[in-house]
C-alpha cells in the first residue's frame, strides 16, 4: 500500500511548527522528523495526515547541554549519535547500550529518541530506559513549555500526554554517575521490536533503584515492587525476587500469556543480575 495524498511543509522555527499544527481544526497535521515510525504506519494506512511538518532542522531541537547534574537531549537527536557517544551520556553507558540495540544502523542513524517517545510503541526501547533514569520530557505548545516525568508521559499503546499541536522538543536526564544498570532484551530476531525489554538502574548517590519494563501490552511501565525490593535488598533471594516480579506484572500486563510472562521474569532478572555483577 502507500501513504494518502498529503502535503509537506518545513517551518523555519518551533514558533512556527508549532502554528502549522494548531492550525488544523481536525489534527490532520502531523510532525515528521526521523520518519522511521510515522512513514510506516502512513503506508499502511494506520495512520494518515492532511499535512506532514517537517520538524527535522529545527534548531530548538537539536540543542544539547550539559550542567553537572544533568544531560538535556533535544528531541531531533538520533539513536545513532547516542550509540557512538557525540553526546553527552548521563546514564554511565546505559543509554549507548540501549541505542546499539535498535532496529538496525539505517535506522538509527534517522530515527530520533523524541520521535521515538512521542510515538509510545508498546514495544520501543527509550520509554523504559527513559523511565529507568527518572527522566523528564521537555513539551511546548502554544502556552509555552511543560515538563512530564517518563513515566507519566507514556499512557498507553500509542498514546501520550501530548496535546494537540504540542511537541516533544527534549529530554533532561538526572547524571547517573555512580549508578550501575543492567538490561536485557528479548526480540524474536536481531532488530526487532522487544517481546520483553527490562532496564534496571540500581540505588546509588545518584537515587533509589528503578527497574522499568516493555513489550507489555499496554506501554513501558515502571516495576515499583522489584525496584523497591532491590533497591532495600543487595542480597537478593531469586525466590522472593520471581514472586516480586510476577507481582508487579499483575498491574502492569495482567494479560500476558505464559511466554511473555516467563520473558518479563527472564528480562527483568537477567537485567538486575547484571548490574550486580
């Protein structure tokens, strides 16, 4: 199939990609900048639009900034930029890791980490990740800019705390310093969308242990049980620990058959084996 007629734009500045969006009564604008995820959906037609608005090179977006506790990513920074470290990492390696493991370098090298939370597939990699290292999403809309922790701004398959003509124009990341992380990742081949994808930053200076899942049904989703029993426990009985997890999966994928349950348990244990290596 390919994508409905459509028409294209590239606004100059944020104020005026911002404009383009509001100014479609029925929300057929859509902001495009990777394009790895969008331009997919729109050949398939699951997902159409009156107005593709180019947000690409808006400089807004691709700003980077480092202040000694924390990393602001703007949205338009590539997984591959991550991966290859020509950005400021806060995460002591984790957030490199995550990139290496998306999808395949063609990709990377277009698809963007604000595209790739504004979008909120069930199965993405930077939700979780994001929500491990207690992130903040950067919005701005036509009444100026709002912040939503990770966790908060991720909804549901597809959905996000986006209003309409709103964007992500960033993410601000806590330093993790002296944090370790361990993650694990089950996907049926090389490059593909996660089965179950856990990521786990344990306790240090830098802030209590957060262990976040995807590959639920729903969206990536913080595991407060586990991450709480890791983070009072630096001894942990793989009993007690199992029992945690199932516990947790109740909430946040209580429809999961049996073999994304046992990937969910596998991930989300091999995840904090290996940050207490």
């Amino acid at each position: 199939m390919k994508a409905s007629a459509f028409q294209y734009v590239r606004p100059e500045n944020l104020t005026e990609a911002i404009e383009l969006l509001s100014g479609d009564p029925d929300g057929g604008a859509m902001a495009i900048s990777g394009g790895q995820s969008l331009l997919v959906l729109m050949g398939l037609r699951f997902a159409m639009a009156n107005t593709l608005v180019d947000i690409s090179r808006l400089p807004e977006l691709h700003r980077v900034s480092e202040s000694a506790d924390r990393v602001f990513l703007g949205a338009a920074t590539t997984h591959a930029m991550i991966e290859d470290r020509k950005v400021p990492d806060p995460s002591s390696g984790l957030m490199p890791r995550v990139a290496s493991k998306i999808a395949y370098r063609s990709v990377r090298n277009l698809g963007t980490i604000g595209g790739s939370m504004a979008l909120a597939d069930s199965a993405a990699d930077w939700p979780a990740c994001l929500i491990a290292l207690d992130a903040d999403i950067v919005i701005m809309g036509a009444h100026g800019e709002r912040r939503e922790k990770a966790e908060d701004f991720v909804r549901g398959p597809y959905e996000t705390a986006l209003l309409p003509a709103e964007l992500v124009v960033g993410i601000d990341i806590p330093h993790r310093r002296t944090a370790r992380w361990g993650t694990n990742k089950v996907a049926r081949k090389s490059g593909a969308f996660a089965d179950s994808l856990a990521v786990f930053v344990d306790s240090s200076n830098d802030g209590p242990a957060r262990l976040a899942l995807t590959g639920t049904a729903s969206h990536a989703r913080l595991l407060p049980r586990t991450s709480t029993y890791a983070h009072e426990n630096r001894i942990l009985d793989n009993a007690d620990l199992r029992a945690t997890i199932l516990a947790d999966l109740e909430d946040v994928d209580p429809l999961a058959d049996a073999y994304r349950q046992r990937c969910h348990v596998a991930t989300a244990m091999r995840a904090i084996a290996e940050a207490r290596l």
